[in-house]
C-alpha cells in the first residue's frame, strides 16, 4: 500500500487551518498537525517530519509565512502558500522563495486539490530528472550565456523539454521567451511536427476563439469557409500560446476545457474532436497579481503553470553582454556582407553600462544597427538612445518602471512617426518591431492607436 504524504498545516485562523486539515483527510493525505506560528511549526517539523507545508503569510508571533519558508527551503522540504495577502511587494517576496503554488484565500476545496496535484508533479519531475536529460550540453543557434541565473533557466529547459510537462515562461518582453519555448519542442519527442504559436495579445477579441478552435462555415457573419483552428494544427505537436496574460475571461474559460478535457469544438460545430497537444504559454505579466485582482482564472495558471521556467532581464545578466554582442556581430556582419571583427572597449563600456529595457530583442537591433553603421573593421559607438542612461553624478528622485520606460519610448517614436503606426516610415519600423507586436504592446501599455 502506498504510504500517505504528511502534510503540515501553518495556518493561525483555527476555523480555515481546520478545513484544510478535514479538506485533506478526505483527498487520502495524513496531516502532521496545525501551527500558528513559525516556532511552533519548527518544532513540529523537527518531530513530524512532514513531506509537504502548507504555509500562510501572516502569522502569530513576530516571523511570518515567508520566513518561515527560507528556512524550509534549506531543509529541502516543499511549500505552498495559502493566503489573502496579494499585496504587490508581499508577491515579490513570496516569489523569491520559489515555492510550488500559491492559493488565493478564499479558496474552493477543488483548487486546494489541484494545486497540489500540480506542485508534487513539479516537484517530482525536478528531484527525478531523466539521466539524458542532464547530461547534454545545450548547445543550440541563439542561446547564448554562462550567468548563474540564465544556466538556472537552461537547467530547467533540459530537465522539462523531453516530458510532455506543460511549461509557463515567464519573463520581461525581449529575454527570448519565444526561442526557449521552440528549444523545449526541439527536445522533445513532438519535434518532428512543427510548433504552432499563436501571440493571444495581437488578435482582436472576437477572432482569438477562431483563432484557437477553428469555425465551421457560416458559424458567423464572414465565416464564408471552415477554417481549422491552432489546436487542431498542433495535434501530436506543440502550441505555444504567447502573451497567454491577454486572453479574454470567456476565452480562458474554454482554454481550461482543453487543458482538462483534451478536446476542442469549432465555432458553430456540434461535435468535439479530440488533440493530443503540448502546451507551452508564456507571459512578461505577474500572473499570481492577475490572479489576485480577478483577471486570470485561478484554475487556468495552475493548468499552466505546471513546470515554470523564468527568464532573467538582461539587467540581471551582466556578464553575458559581451558575448550576445559578438554572436549579434558575427551575424550581422555575415548577413550584411561587411568584415567586422571587433567592438571597441568604449562601445563595450556603452553596453555594460546601458540599463536594457528592450532586453536581448534591444541588443540585437542595436547590433544590427551598428553593423549597418560601421565604417571599418571595428565597432567603434553603439547607437543607443539617451533615454535610459543615468549620469553617475545625478540621483534620480523617481526611477521609472520598465513599463513606464517602454511606454515613453513607443510615445517617443509615434511622436516622430507622426502617430503612424506600421508600415513606411511608421513607428514599428523605426523600432524594428512587427507590427502586431508593436500594436500588443500599446494595448498593453494604454497607447491609444491615431496618437499624434
């Protein structure tokens, strides 16, 4: 018989400590008793030995849920928070600790379950990768970088990748979401169908379920033919659902029937067809927020939010500057037939010192444009605009979020554009942006299309 996981309850409200204890017993797991504070969970964490902790925010005594978790995290033992605390910066700590759900209070009895369902699958997959998996060197065109924090993110793409493990990647816009998420299906044993993506922040609303189910003819006014939907192209393969934070509650709802299900219906169909599809989603929100603020289905991230894979800013990845610069300057200088070679210590100085808010999608475009630029052998300036440099002598009195820094910058080149968006001379040129990316952007950021 299979012996029954030990779960420990950290939880000061007696009355909501004592239904996840009832919630539990009845789902088949042993409780090792309820703490409501961080000594007494201690002491019964040395006594009991539980495998699990259930772990509130705020607690009695003057150490909180967070604390509490550092410590559990050096013991090796997985948590899971449960709690009505959804403040920005308290999320950011919670985050920090890396732990294997977070369930807003209140909660329904199902997503208690599922939560965990989740977390000891993640947790299973990290503490038994497969032996091939490890042992590879990722070695692979437009992955670059030795940082701590990025071969932290690689380590996960090996372990995940040859699973059929749904993957969330998270990260700021430009760290390459997109290109770690094609590396997961390249490794895995849906490779020799091609990816599907779809970027859910481009579409307008009413096409994003025909987008991703399909239509049968005459469904709707201008459904003039069948059209076969994202999911349905993916079967047997993978689909990655870009920007999956900009999907639409009803739309939401109906992804979820997928993830459980694993079967969609058309538009104006009546009979359900069933896909075997992987999926990867990614996303530069904080979901946890979204979620916290009503505007992501709690039950969806978990969905997806099986294996999360989170891609460091450029910012936080110094070191590898100098190396994704080269590889841009070797490609560049290929494709445009010049013979650079170098960059010079004054250009390299630039890029150390530039704060990135454009990430690895900024470097690459300001590495194209310096090749294109060039004169000589050697890389002499790099092109970089003035708005994100901080003179040394100066403190500022209020440092703009990234958010902020992106929105003045697309301002700046609609501005120049004359309030033209794509097309010659529009903005998305001048950015080097598609313009359904530029256009997300803008919805995302409250530009209003005609700014001029």
């Amino acid at each position: 018989m299979k012996k029954k996981e030990k779960i420990l309850i950290v939880e000061d409200e007696f009355i909501v400590a004592n239904d996840l204890r009832l919630i539990l017993q009845k789902a088949g797991y042993e409780t090792s008793g309820i703490a409501s504070s961080v000594e007494q969970a201690q002491k019964l964490i040395d006594q009991k030995k539980p495998d699990w902790v259930l772990l509130d925010i705020i607690l009695k005594g003057q150490l909180t849920g967070i604390d509490l978790a550092r410590d559990l995290k050096q013991k090796n033992i997985p948590f899971l928070y449960i709690s009505a605390n959804t403040n920005q910066s308290i999320l950011e700590k919670v985050k920090e600790t890396k732990p294997y759900g977070f369930l807003v209070k209140p909660f329904r009895e199902r997503d208690l379950l599922v939560m965990l369902e989740i977390a000891r699958y993640r947790y299973t997959i990290e503490i038994e990768p497969t032996a091939s998996s490890l042992s590879e060197n990722l070695s692979i065109e437009g992955i670059i970088g030795t940082s701590p924090s990025f071969m932290n993110s690689l380590e996960k793409v090996r372990i995940v990748a040859p699973t059929d493990t749904s993957v969330l990647i998270l990260g700021e816009s430009g760290t390459g979401k997109e290109r770690i998420a094609q590396v997961v299906h390249q490794r895995s044993a849906r490779s020799s169908k091609p990816m599907i993506t779809i970027n859910c922040g481009a579409l307008p609303i009413s096409l994003i379920e025909s987008e991703l189910f399909g239509h049968e003819k005459g469904s709707f006014t201008g459904a003039v033919n069948r059209r076969i939907g994202k999911f349905e192209l993916a079967n047997q393969s993978t689909i990655f659902l870009d920007e999956v934070g900009e999907l639409p509650p009803e739309v939401q709802v109906k992804l979820l029937r997928v993830l459980q299900e694993k079967e969609i219906e058309r538009i104006g169909g009546d009979a359900t067809i069933k896909v075997d599809v992987r999926i990867i989603a990614a996303t530069n929100r904080n979901l946890e927020k979204e979620v916290a603020e009503g505007r992501f289905r709690l039950d969806l991230y978990y969905r997806l939010n099986v294996f999360p894979i989170t891609l460091p800013p450029l910012r936080e990845r110094r070191e590898d500057i100098p190396l994704l610069a080269e590889y841009f300057l070797e490609k560049f200088s290929a494709k445009t037939g010049k013979r650079i070679d170098t960059i010079s210590p004054q250009a390299v100085n630039q890029l150390n010192n530039y704060s990135w808010p454009g990430n690895i999608r900024e470097l690459e475009h300001l590495m194209e444009r310096s090749v294109l630029l060039a004169t000589g052998s050697q890389i002499e300036e790099i092109p970089l605009p003035a708005v994100s440099f901080l003179p040394s002598q100066e403190q500022p009195t209020h440092i703009k979020t990234m958010d902020e820094m992106e929105r003045d910058h697309i301002l700046n080149a609609l501005k120049i554009c004359g309030g033209k968006v794509f097309g010659l001379g529009g903005a998305a040129e001048i950015l080097n942006l598609p313009p359904a990316t530029l256009y997300s952007k803008m919805k995302k950021l409250g530009i209003k299309q005609g700014y001029k």
